[in-house]
C-alpha cells in the first residue's frame, strides 16, 4: 500500500525567502511522485513528477522537487517565494497496479510581505 | 491541453434529495476519477473508472454511486444527500498509456447540503 505524509499543514515564508515543504512517501513499488497546486477555489494543477532518471526534478514557476529514495522523500524547493505561491500544495504518490494517485493531506503555504 | 469540466462550481442541496454531479473530459481518457476534498484531509477518492461501465470503489465511497456510460463522461451521484456529504468535489482523468501518471483536475463542485 502506498502512503504520503506531509509534514506541516501551515507554512509561513516571507517574501523572496526559501520555500521547503515537505513530503515523505511509502511504496511497495518503486514510486512515481507527484506534486500539485492549488488555488482558492481552483482544482488541482501538476507543478512537477518524478517517475524515473533524474532525481532532482523542474516544474512550473520555478519549484524544483529532489527524489531521495533513501530517505523516502520527495521535498518542494523554490529559492524564492513570491506573494503569488501563497496556495495549497499536495505530494501524491503512485504505486502499484492501476492509475490511483494517493495523496498527503496538504500544505498551505503563505507567503509575507 | 487536457480539459476536465465539472457542471456547476457550487451547488446548494437539500437533505434527502439526489444531487448529480456530472464531469466531462476531451482528452479521451480511459481513467477517470472522482474526489472529495475536506480540510485536514487532503483528497480522498470516492470512485473511479477504468473504462465504460466499469467502476471499482475507493476509499469512501460511502452513500455515493456513480455512472460512466460515455468514455468522456463520468457522474457523481448523492442517492439521499446528508449535510455530512457538504465538500468540496473534484473530478479527475488520465490516459492508460505507460509514463502518463499524472492526473488532470476539473475546478471543482462545492456542495453544500442544508
């Protein structure tokens, strides 16, 4: 069975600081990671994935996420936050037979002036 | 780009009436998904579809059911809405093709049931 603990449900940056949220997976099967954001009132959009290769993975507007297989996490990295990353973030995880995405509980984030 | 649509962005309910909550997708996705979002509790799948009239449960699906007649097409239904089932609702699809994980979300239904 597959599982995604987010730690921190509330996160609080100021602007131009460094954004970590973090996200810790288990998986009988080697996983494919997901992170996705999402704004008020807004379905869910896909910042990046990790399904295989390269460990340190790019996304949309400028978030990066590193695949740590030996420490079963898969942590959202941004150098510098901007008043518009204040958004809900979810880690999914995919494992298994079937399509399902399991996902963490969310992280809301606020970004201060 | 994928689109997911979801019929209404809120939704006001009474208890006891059967609510349909419809999702349509134009990328001609095999997988299709059904959600409820509450705080503190992420995502929690409802329902999905594999395919046309085929449904397997997830990991409540509790006082719901669900319809997909039309590959694109996949529906909610509430039998007898309870104001335990106010949520937020979100749709999801994907492709089966290997490598295409990801999922694609609709914008979401917030129910409301008085």
């Amino acid at each position: 069975a597959q599982s995604v603990t987010q730690l921190g449900s509330h996160v609080s940056v100021s602007e131009g600081a460094l954004v970590l949220l973090r996200c810790n997976y288990s998986s009988s099967v080697p996983p494919y990671l997901f992170w996705y954001v999402q704004y008020p009132n807004q379905g869910l959009q896909l910042l990046l994935k990790y399904t295989t290769g390269a460990t340190l993975v790019k996304g949309i507007n400028g978030f990066e996420a590193e695949f740590k297989k030996s420490e079963t996490s898969f942590h959202l990295t941004k150098p510098s936050a901007h008043m518009s990353d204040a958004a809900e973030y979810f880690c999914a995880v995919r494992g298994g037979g079937g399509n399902k995405l399991t996902f963490g509980t969310g992280t809301q984030l606020k970004v201060e002036l | 780009d994928v689109k997911v649509t979801q019929s209404s962005r809120y939704l006001v309910k009474r208890t006891g009436e059967k609510v349909f909550l419809e999702c349509v997708q134009d990328m001609d996705h095999e997988n299709m998904f059904w959600y409820r979002q509450d705080p503190g509790l992420g995502l929690r799948l409802i329902y999905f579809s594999y395919d046309v009239k085929m449904k397997e449960k997830g990991d409540i699906p509790e006082g719901y059911s669900v319809s997909r007649e039309k590959k694109e097409r996949f529906s909610l239904i509430l039998e007898s809405a309870s104001t335990n089932q106010t949520s937020m609702y979100l749709c999801a699809s994907t492709g089966s093709d290997r490598g295409l994980y990801e999922q694609y979300f609709g914008p979401g239904t917030r129910l409301t049931v008085t």
